[in-house]
C-alpha cells in the first residue's frame, strides 16, 4: 500500500457522517412542540390573570364603592381586550 492510499484511508475512516433527515426531524419537531407549550402556557396564565383582575374591577364597580367609575372600568376592559388581541395576533404573526 503506497504513503497516499494509507491517506486516503485515514481520511476516509474520518469522513463526517451522512445526515440523518428523520432524525433531524424528529428532533425539530420535539422543540416545536415544547416551543408551542411554553407559549401557550404563557398566555393561558396572562389571560387568567388579566381576566381575574377585569373581573375584579367590574364587580367593584357594578356593585362596590366604585360604582361611579363604572364607564372608565368598562373602557379599561376594552382597551384590554383589544390590546390582548393585538399582542396575540403579533405573536401568532412571528410563528
């Protein structure tokens, strides 16, 4: 065996792997689904959370002390409400 077939042996024997398109995929596939859990985890919380606190506010203002503040509250929940949509449309147009 010449000095160059001896090299081009070794070279060979250290050639990178052929890629694995399946297992690629199925690796993507594993962080696009735990990608999608965590954003939908994270809005499900501020949802509950905004929602506790508009709930909150309108039942101080329909029926507390608070009941003159009754038009800003609602106007509040509003703005939340579109505000909320916006940041959800935004989010599902980075996706």
């Amino acid at each position: 065996m010449t000095p160059e077939e001896k090299l081009m042996a070794l070279m060979a024997s250290y050639a990178p792997k052929q890629p694995d398109p399946a297992f690629d995929l199925s690796v993507m596939e594993r962080l696009a689904r735990r990608q999608a859990f965590e954003r939908f985890s994270r809005m499900l919380m501020a949802v509950v959370v905004v929602s506790g606190l508009m709930i909150a506010l309108a039942w101080g203002a329909l029926y507390g002390q608070m009941a003159d503040t009754l038009p800003i509250v609602m106007a509040a929940m509003g703005a939340s409400a579109i505000a909320g949509l916006v940041v959800w449309t935004l989010g599902r147009a980075q996706a």
